[in-house]
C-alpha cells in the first residue's frame, strides 16, 4: 500500500483504476494531489483532476500512479503548453458594496494574472461578468475568453473584503485580486 510518504500536496498523478464509485473519473485521467489524509489502514487523497472534477480517492480498492517528478506542472495537451496549479481568487466590489468572487485554478502567480487583469478587464462591469462566469480553470490574455469549469461552485457573495481570506484558505489559494477601483494583488 502507498503510504503518506508516498504522496505529497502538488504531486502529479494519474488514475489507474476508480473502485465502485457511481460518477467514476475515466481511467488514465492526471490530477494533482491537493491533499492527503491517511487512514488506519488505507490512504484517502483529495485530487483536483484536470477535467475539472475535484474528488477524493480511496487507496485501497482506487489505484493511482504518481508521475515522474512529482511537479505541479502539468503538460496541458489541449493548450500544448505548461501550466502551474497555482490557485487565486478573483473578486471584486459590487455597485451594493458586496463582494463578488471566484476560484481561479490554473496559473494563479501575480506574473501571468496581473497584467491580464489590468489589461483586460479595464472597468467593474467587466470585472464582476467574469467573475459571475463561475470557477475559472484558466485565464488568457484578451481577445481570448476565460476558460470556466463545467461545475456546481456558484460565485460567491461575501458582505466583505475581509472574507476573501477564510475563502482563499478554504480553497487553498495562494493569492488575493481585487477589483476597485483597479486591480490590487496580494498573498493569500
């Protein structure tokens, strides 16, 4: 059995076999390890598959192999470039006073996102319609459009700036953008 040494927060891996679960993740679909948690007897590891999906494995009966380096860096065939999984949140303050806000998945570091931010999304209104777009995978330089997750995390609404903390945590993000009256980063 694989143990807790086995496996690390970041590491890349690919599924082998899914037991009996009734949504099964396709055979041969790579994740990155976003958590590991071991059991009296087995090892239970939270992935965030690259379809999407986010869901927990269950070592045994699942089976699953780490990829040669153990990176968070995956080779993207659909974009045919690397991508990093570094988690942010996107937010920004409502015309009420409110914040809107959502998960950025993909390449979250100030140096890919913050010019695009600054660059392509100029005013409120553009900020809050991407943002009500949901839970973003990644995020390209304009003219291309952001690429959402076909999943279930609505936008969040939160009374205000001080809960972007308790989500970036929650989400395990590592960075903070905020629309106000222009883009601010900063460390989650």
């Amino acid at each position: 059995m694989k143990t807790k040494r086995d496996f690390k927060a970041g590491d890349r891996v690919r599924l082998i076999e899914m037991g009996d679960d009734p949504d099964p993740i396709p055979a041969g679909t790579t994740g990155t390890v976003a958590g590991v948690y071991p059991q009296h007897d087995w090892l239970q590891l939270d992935v965030d598959w690259d379809n999407g999906r986010s869901l927990m494995l269950s070592i045994p009966p699942d089976r699953v192999e780490r990829l040669s380096g153990g990176s968070s860096k995956s080779n993207s065939s659909s974009q045919g470039n690397w991508t990093m999984s570094t988690r942010a949140i996107i937010a920004t303050q409502t015309y009420d006073r409110g914040i809107l806000a959502t998960y950025l998945h993909f390449d979250g570091y100030p140096e890919h996102v913050l010019p695009i931010l600054v660059d392509g999304y100029l005013d409120p209104d553009e900020a809050i319609e991407l943002i009500e777009g949901g839970e973003l995978r990644s995020l390209q330089p304009r003219p291309a459009e952001p690429e959402y997750f076909a999943t279930i995390r609505q936008t969040e609404v939160l009374k205000d700036e001080s809960e972007l903390d308790r989500l970036a945590r929650y989400l395990n993000a590592e960075h903070i953008y905020f629309y106000d009256d222009m883009w601010r980063h900063r460390k989650a």
